[in-house]
C-alpha cells in the first residue's frame, strides 16, 4: 500500500486546522490599516471646532498644516502650547494653519475652552471625544503632531513636547510654504469662532 506512513497523516491533518484557525482570527480583525508614512497623504478629518462648526482638510488645501493631538491634562501640552501659539502667530500670514485636535473625553468641553483662554490660543480647536480622528492619524500620545504640505501630505511626525520657538521648526515651515508657490488663504479657517 502506498501513501503516507505513521504519524505524517495526523500532522498534516494539525498543519491544516492550523491554517484555518489562523486564516478565521485574521478574517476577525477586519481591513488592515496601512502605516501612516512620511509622503502619505494625511488621513481626512471632519470635526467640530468649539464653536460647533465642521472643520476638514479639504477646506486647508494650499496651506501648511499642523494637526497637533493634545489633552488638557497632558502637562506637557501645557509646556508647549505658548511656543506653539507664537509660531502660529507668526507664521499665519504666510499661509500656515494648525488644527489643535483634543482628545478629551466626551462632555469636556468647559475644561477645553479653559485651556484655550488660559493660554490664548486662536488657532482652531476641534473637538476629538471618540478618538477616530486620533487613531486614523495612527497617533501613540500626546502631544503628537503631524506636518503636512500645501496637498496634504505627510511630511514628518513629531512625537512629543517641543519648544516651537526654535528657529529649525519656522524654517521647516518656511520651506514647505514656498515649495509650491503663494498661499491660499481660506475663508472662515482660522480660530475658533
């Protein structure tokens, strides 16, 4: 008789309910998320400001932009939004935007508009209690903040707190800002109206 001798048919058997398990706990996890890389364009957003009003990026397109994930409890974030204030004071003329996006829970909004007055923010604050935005920007923390260019893309990821006074982050934005020309400027953008 020929075929398969001792106990070479039971782990074939094994190898096969193997694959099957593993193929089912794959099929589970749902679409794979591509990594958020460097050249990527940036995931879509559509939140609300604190006003209430929706704010997305297709409303950005022509402008330099950072989306800057934060909470109100985050010391650190604390530490950097004075710095990050004064950049964006400086350089809003010029076609620069920053989308400060917080992940404060659901219903914290008076500790956000605290925040805001505290250190008188007047980029925009939109409002991320769920976190999706948070997660399709594939975000590890507080403060992270991403820099895109005039289409959109990916152009780094900065993991954490920073001194945004520093001359090398205005020259990264100044380069970017005339990589493609003159600035668009959206109406209605800008605050937090």
């Amino acid at each position: 008789m020929t075929g398969v001798r001792g106990g070479a048919l039971p782990l074939i058997f094994v190898a096969g309910f193997a694959a099957l398990i593993a193929g089912f706990l794959v099929a589970l996890q749902g679409p794979s998320v591509l990594p958020l890389r460097i050249g990527s364009n940036a995931p879509e957003l559509h939140l609300a400001r604190l006003s209430g009003e929706k704010l997305s990026m297709a409303d950005l397109r022509g402008r330099v932009v950072f989306v800057n994930f934060w909470g109100t409890w985050c010391a650190p974030c604390r530490t950097e939004a004075p710095s990050l204030e004064r950049m964006y004071r400086k350089l809003k003329p010029e076609g620069f935007e920053i989308l400060a996006v917080s992940i404060d829970a659901p219903g914290a909004r008076d500790e956000v508009v605290a925040f805001r007055d505290e250190f008188e923010l007047s980029f925009p604050i939109l409002l991320d209690p769920g976190k999706e935005v948070y997660r399709a920007y594939q975000a590890t923390g507080v403060p992270e903040t991403f820099m895109l260019d005039r289409d959109g893309r990916l152009v780094e990821r900065l993991i954490g707190p920073r001194d945004w006074d520093q001359p090398r982050y205005q020259e990264a934005v100044r380069r970017l800002l005339t990589a493609n020309g003159p600035a668009q400027s959206p109406a209605g953008v800008s605050g937090d109206g």
